[in-house]
C-alpha cells in the first residue's frame, strides 16, 4: 500500500513539473563508477567527431549517480532474500520465483532538503527481460520516503520476485520527479547480479 501511495504521488509530481525543466541540456548528471581492476580496460572511449557523447546513465551494482545539484544515488547491492527474512504475514515470492532485495543509498549534497517521495525506482529482469513482482520481507527493509536534509544519506530497500526462467541478473532504475529534475533526461540504470 505505501508503495502504491508512493508510485502515485510521484505520477502527480510528474504531471505537475514546470515545463521549464525541460528546456536546455538532456544530461541529468553524472556517473560515478566504483574502483575495479577491469574498469581500467573498460575506461570510457572518446566519441568519435561526428558522434554526440551519450549520457552516461547505464551504470554496474556499486557505482553512484550524481545529480546536478550533488544529490547521490548509489545502488549497494542485490541479495537474495532468505526464508529468515519473511514475517508470518509478509508478501512471499512463489516457489518458482526468485526474491531479492536491492538496497541503495541517497545522499544529499544539495542545499536544501529533499522530499524523497518525489522518487520513483524500479526493478526489472535483464537476462530475458522478465517482470518482476512486488514482495515484502520486513526484517531489514528500509522503505524510502519522507524528507533528505542536506549533508544527510540515508539507505533504502526495495523487495522484488523474478521467475527463476529468467535468470538472475536485474536492471534498476531510479526515476527522480521533482523540481531538479529534466524530464527530457535520461534515468540513471543499474544492472547486477541477485547474489
């Protein structure tokens, strides 16, 4: 139900968003990869002359995301959820599903606090494409909402059911609807593995 409330409340921010947002560049900010070895052979490649530089929004587990105004968005890992982890009366994946949790964390290096109910995410299949479905495990969930003040982070989770058929790895999203916001942007996605 609070994600229900959260998903329609940011539908409302959206339709409520200045067009002015919109106008300008499409880049929303910036990816910050987290230190690996192989990162040095995967070091991003100079666009060719007659090529535009793409937003670099298609990020790994681990990575962080900065927004314009220094807002960070950093997804820490993708676990799978354990029969210790449901309550007697949590929302339970199927036997032929796969639960897990992704936990992600959002600090504010704005000026100003930040009203994280204006804040979309989202799970997704990435070996086959499967859809996932919403679970609730209490035991170490962390809903995201309310106010960010600044200098501030706080870690979030959200808990997700994928058919086994479709594999293990997932894409996350995380769609941001307020007022700092281009709506012309490209959303920040991270891909992992259910570990």
């Amino acid at each position: 139900m609070i994600r229900l409330r959260t998903a329609l409340a940011a539908a409302a921010a959206v339709a409520l968003l200045p067009l002015t947002a919109a106008c300008g560049d499409t880049e929303q900010g910036t990816a910050e990869r987290a230190a690996t070895e192989k990162q040095a052979d995967d070091a991003p490649k100079e666009p060719a002359a007659d090529e535009e530089p793409a937003e670099d929004t298609e990020l790994a587990v681990g990575d962080g995301f900065r927004y314009k105004d220094g807002v960070k968005v950093t997804v820490t890992k993708v676990s799978k959820l354990k029969a210790a982890d449901f309550g007697e009366y949590d929302v339970k994946p199927e036997a032929d599903q796969t639960g897990f949790r992704v936990s992600w964390d959002i600090t504010n290096g704005s000026k100003k606090p930040i009203d994280l109910d204006a804040w979309g995410f989202d799970a997704q299949g990435a070996t086959t494409g499967g859809t996932t479905e919403p679970v609730f495990a209490e035991n170490g969930s962390r809903l995201m909402g309310g106010r960010l003040a600044p200098a501030k982070t706080g870690t979030f989770t959200s808990e997700y059911a994928l058919p086994k058929a479709d594999g293990l790895d997932i894409v996350f999203t995380m769609t941001r609807m307020d007022e700092n916001m281009n709506i012309l942007a490209e959303d920040p996605h991270w891909t992992g593995s259910i570990k």
